[in-house]
C-alpha cells in the first residue's frame, strides 16, 4: 500500500495513494491507522482524495479507525470522499456515523473544535471535583 503521512502537532494527516481500498489493501490500512494510535497521536485525518473504490473490507477498516481515535477522546475524520465512495458510505448509513468533511482545512478546523470542546469538558471535571 502507498500512503504518505504528515504529522501535525495536534493531529495526523494519512493519505492513501491508492484508488482502491479494498480487501488487499484494507488490512494494511487498519495496520497503520492502529500504529499511528499507538504512536500516541489522538487525531488523524484520513484524506480519501485519491480513494476512487471502497468494498467492505475498507469500509471496516474506517470503522476501525473511527472506533480507535474515538476511544481515546480524539477524533477520526475522513476528508476528500470521492462521489462513488460518497455513494456507498450513504447507502450503508456510515455517513451519519463517521466525521465527514470536504476538504484538509476543514479536517484541521474541525479537530480544533474538537480539542477545545475537549478540553472545556476535563476543566469543567475538575472544577467539579474540588
């Protein structure tokens, strides 16, 4: 699998330089998205531009992703879907589940939010506690 990976400081940007993602490639793609977690990272976007075919296989793989960085109170977010992935992540409802967005800025603004909401629960926790 051919992938490029950019690490920010709040978060990761995983591109897959592939147009499918499909049962040969969908195991790789867990693989590094579990690693990339492992790493210590809490936010990645996984930027699908290139992404032309998705099976089920790579469908399970965002999955995946989603559960993991979700877990861990950070966020997975899924940019530059193309129009036929689009189509199926719709048809299998996954676009209500997963973090959608259009563009890498979008992906960047939206983990912003995310680490300020975050960030605003743990203060309020532990102004709870004293």
């Amino acid at each position: 699998m051919k992938y490029s990976i950019d690490k920010k400081e709040q978060y990761v940007i995983f591109t897959p330089a592939e147009e499918k993602l499909d049962s040969l490639l969908a195991p790789k793609l867990k693989s590094e998205l579990l690693t990339i977690h492992a790493e210590g990272f809490s936010n990645l976007v996984l930027d699908m531009s290139q992404v032309k075919y998705v099976d089920s296989s790579g469908l399970s793989a965002l999955l995946v992703g989603d559960r993991e960085f979700g877990n861990g109170g950070g966020i997975f977010i899924i940019s530059g879907v193309q129009e036929h992935v689009m189509k199926l992540l719709k048809i299998s409802m996954l676009d209500k589940k997963l973090n959608l967005v259009n563009t890498l800025e979008e992906a960047g603004e939206a983990i912003f939010i995310h680490e300020i909401e975050n960030g605003e629960d743990s203060e309020e926790t532990l102004e709870e506690e004293d």
